[in-house]
C-alpha cells in the first residue's frame, strides 16, 4: 500500500492535505477503514473474501485509490527524459557537447524551504519550488505545456553526465509538477497562490564519491566528466493536461542533508580537531539538548543534521560522526547489539522537566573513540 501521506500519516489525521495540497478526499481514514480493516479482520477472523490486490496505490494528479497485481503496473512503459539545456526538459536527446554550469556554495547552501521555520516541516514533501527556481545555484528544466496527462509509476531512474572542480559533490535531482498559472486555490483562506505552483514530487540526494559504490569513496578528478546514476522512491503520480514537469538539479539540501564540504574526506571530521554531533534534524530536540550540553560543558561541537534520528544514530554506532543524541530506547538496543558501554553520566540538567542522560558510550575494541550520547526526557 502506497499513500500521500508524511511519515505515519496513514495512522494519524484524515489524510485530506499534505502542506498546500489537497487530494480531494479522507486517504487516512480510507486506509484505516478500508484497507487495513479489512486485512486483519481477515487474518485475524477469518471474515471477508479477502482477495487483495498486489499493490494499492493512490494516484497523486488524479486523486483516486488504484488496484494493480503487478508493480510497477503491468501496462507500463519505460520512457526517458532529458535535461536539453537551456532550460529545456524534453522527450528527445538535445545535444550531446552542451552542458550547464553553476557554482555551489557550502557556506549558502539551498534550502529545502523558501521560508524560515523552527524544526523540520513534514509538508516539504509537496512544497512549493519556485524559490529554488530563482537561485542561481540550481538548475532548472522545464518541459513544454502537457497536451495530455502523463503518469509516472514506479522507481525513477536518474543519469547523470557530471564534472566538478572538487573531489566531492552531491548531486540533488528533484521531480516537480507546475501547475497553470490560472490553477485555482484549494483554500481561498490560504495566502499561497496555487496559480504556477511549482510541486515538489520526488526529491533524493546523491553523493558522488559514492557514484562506483557504498563500499568505499571514490574521489572526483577535477575537470573529469563522470557518470552517476541512482534511484529515486517510487511514486505514482499524472501530470495533468496543461501543467509542465520540471527537473532541479543542485548540489545541496540544507539542512535534509549534511553539507558537503566537495573535497573528498569524512565529512563529520572536516576540521582536524573539531569534535561533531549527529542528531535527527536542525531544531528537533535532540539538536535542542544537545545545544544545551554544549553550554553546560563548554564545549565546541560542531552540528550534523541528519533526516531522522534512525539514520543518525546508524552513523553514530558505525563510527562516522562521533558523538549523538538519540532516544535511551534505540539506544539501549544498540548498546546490547553491538556492545557498547557508558563510560560518562552527566548531573541533573532541568530539575522541574527535563532530565538530560548524557552518556558518552565507547566501543569496546575501539576504547578511544566516542560513540554516542543518549538522553532521555521525563
């Protein structure tokens, strides 16, 4: 089953919106009461026919629930789209020798949002685009006006011919629906004009060092053309007659991804000597305590966002970044799971609310090396 929905929202909410965009129905609840109802009913109870379909799918553009036994869908085709230069985005090959440039800045990098916000906002999984269309280090392709819906269903795979003047660089490729500039709001109370909107579909970083595998970095010679090619989620969505499909590309993604300093190294140790941090995200509140921590103790510690605390705290056991907040649950599995073992407790931080654990954990076969901090809230 394939939702519109951020992270658990087929538990939570009505499932009718995502940040500016409505789907035109109650996803959420339809989910719940028709779909996984019905699975344990059957499972559990053994009532209804239960014939499911292979896959259940919402189909974004058209906004309706799809039935396949095959995914992707049988009945599709693989077809290709190409970055034609110019600001050009088309069914056909443009010229082989031409190619777009743009300087990327680590110190400024691009935004996942065109506004300010505390915290990490789930609705920029359909935010509007059009500021990162303005920056001059991103690029931009646009097709011509659609003269009939065209669906997309499936993994969607991205090549890339590339060079840089570094030896690293990521590479940020997003998918984009734009609307008609006469599209009409889905809330009149909303001040965003959905006329040109520019919808994010599909957005998926990729690290260049990783381009020959995970295994192990390999650096860019500078100047070189190299190939990268990588997969994007799955999605399932039309562009509907009279909207346009867009293409960015960019080399940062502040702060859903690390910035990348696009010289070939561990990027948590980009500064000899400089202690770094993981957490789930600027403003979330493990960055908070962690900030806290830093103040208490005097320290000089430097930030390394990651999306979500899971992800951070697999680098923090694996020894990339080393030090980290996570949640004393996940915690205390790892700690039993790959033998790590408190080495520091911190006092009592906040008597009236928050308690801050703050256990610096070292691997056994690597006593020098801090592993993480975890911290719980009573």
């Amino acid at each position: 089953v394939m939702g519109p929905w951020t992270h658990g929202g087929w538990s939570r909410g009505d499932g009718e919106k995502v940040g500016n965009v409505h789907f035109g129905a109650k996803t959420g609840a339809f989910y719940r009461e028709q779909i996984e109802f019905a699975f344990f009913q059957h499972f559990l109870k053994g009532k209804g026919e239960g014939k499911f379909p292979k896959a259940w799918v919402y189909e974004n553009g058209r906004n309706q629930w799809r039935k396949h036994e095959a995914w992707p869908p049988a009945e599709a085709v693989t077809k290709s789209l190409w970055l034609q230069g110019n600001g050009k985005l088309g069914w056909e090959a443009g010229d082989a020798a031409a190619f777009d440039e743009y300087v990327s800045d680590p110190n400024k990098p691009v935004p996942y949002l065109g506004y300010t916000v505390m915290g990490m906002l789930r609705d920029y999984m359909t935010d509007d685009q059009r500021f990162a269309s303005q920056r001059t280090d991103v690029l931009t392709y646009e097709s011509e006006v659609l003269a009939e819906d065209v669906t997309i269903a499936g993994p969607i795979e991205v090549s890339l011919q590339v060079s840089t003047t570094g030896t690293d660089s990521d590479f940020v490729v997003k998918l984009i629906d734009v609307y008609p500039g006469d599209f009409p709001a889905f809330d009149e109370k909303s001040p965003v004009k959905m006329g040109g909107y520019q919808q994010l579909v599909r957005g998926e970083p990729f690290r260049g060092k990783f381009r020959k595998g995970f295994e192990t970095g390999v650096p860019f010679e500078p100047g070189k053309v190299d190939q990268i090619s990588f997969a994007m989620p799955d999605a399932y969505h039309t562009f509907r007659k009279g909207h346009r499909i867009m293409v960015q590309v960019q080399s940062s993604w502040f702060p859903l991804v690390d910035r990348n300093p696009q010289v070939f190294l561990d990027i948590a140790k980009a500064k000899p000597g400089e202690l770094s941090y993981a957490t789930g995200g600027a403003g979330s509140p493990h960055h908070v305590f962690m900030e806290l921590f830093k103040g208490l103790t005097d320290s000089e510690l430097k930030h390394v966002p990651y999306r979500g605390g899971g992800p951070a705290l697999i680098d923090i056991v694996a020894g990339h970044v080393p030090i980290g907040f996570a949640d004393v649950g996940p915690a205390l599995d790892l700690m039993a799971d790959v033998a790590l073992r408190p080495t520091y407790k911190a006092s009592e931080v906040r008597k009236q609310r928050d308690l801050l654990l703050a256990n610096i954990l070292q691997r056994k076969d690597q006593p020098t090396q801090l592993a993480a901090i975890a911290f719980n809230q009573l």
